[in-house]
C-alpha cells in the first residue's frame, strides 16, 4: 500500500508590470492511495486533485481593453485500475 501527496504554495502573483492585477496567496494539495497485491501484476488507486477546492487562476492575460484568464481545475476525485501484462 502506498500513500502519497504533495502540497505547493504561491505567495501573491502579479499579472503585469504595474502590479495592478494580482493574486493571494494559496496553496493547492493533491493526494493517493494505492494498493499492489504481492504477484504485483496490477494496481488499484484512488486519488484528489485540489483537496481544499481552491479558486484560483492558473492564467491571467491583462490587456488594454479586458482581461480574461483561465482557473485551476476544481476537486477532482477518481480511481484508477492498472493492468500490467
């Protein structure tokens, strides 16, 4: 069995030169569980993206006129089944 995770931190990001678009700090979390049986022919997992569902860009583009930009993916739970041949 085995239990992994990672967690990243971003302190305020700034989308321009003159600071006027930014972002607050967040921090994104992600983790899984896994089990291999002992002939270890196959795996299966479960797992979580954005653990704490946080609501930030992961791009922003400012322009003259309007700004647009795209977010990070909100919680994402799964399994995964693998097959080794």
């Amino acid at each position: 069995m085995a239990l992994n995770g990672n967690v990243s931190f971003s302190s305020r990001l700034y989308y321009d030169f003159a600071n006027n678009f930014s972002q607050k700090p967040y921090t994104l979390s992600n983790a899984s569980l896994s089990w291999t049986p002992e002939n270890e022919n196959w795996k299966v997992a479960v797992w979580a993206t954005n653990l704490t569902n946080e609501k930030v860009f992961q791009t922003m583009r400012p322009g003259p006129l309007s700004n647009d930009g795209f977010y990070e993916q909100p919680r994402k739970i799964g399994a995964t089944f693998e097959v080794k041949f």
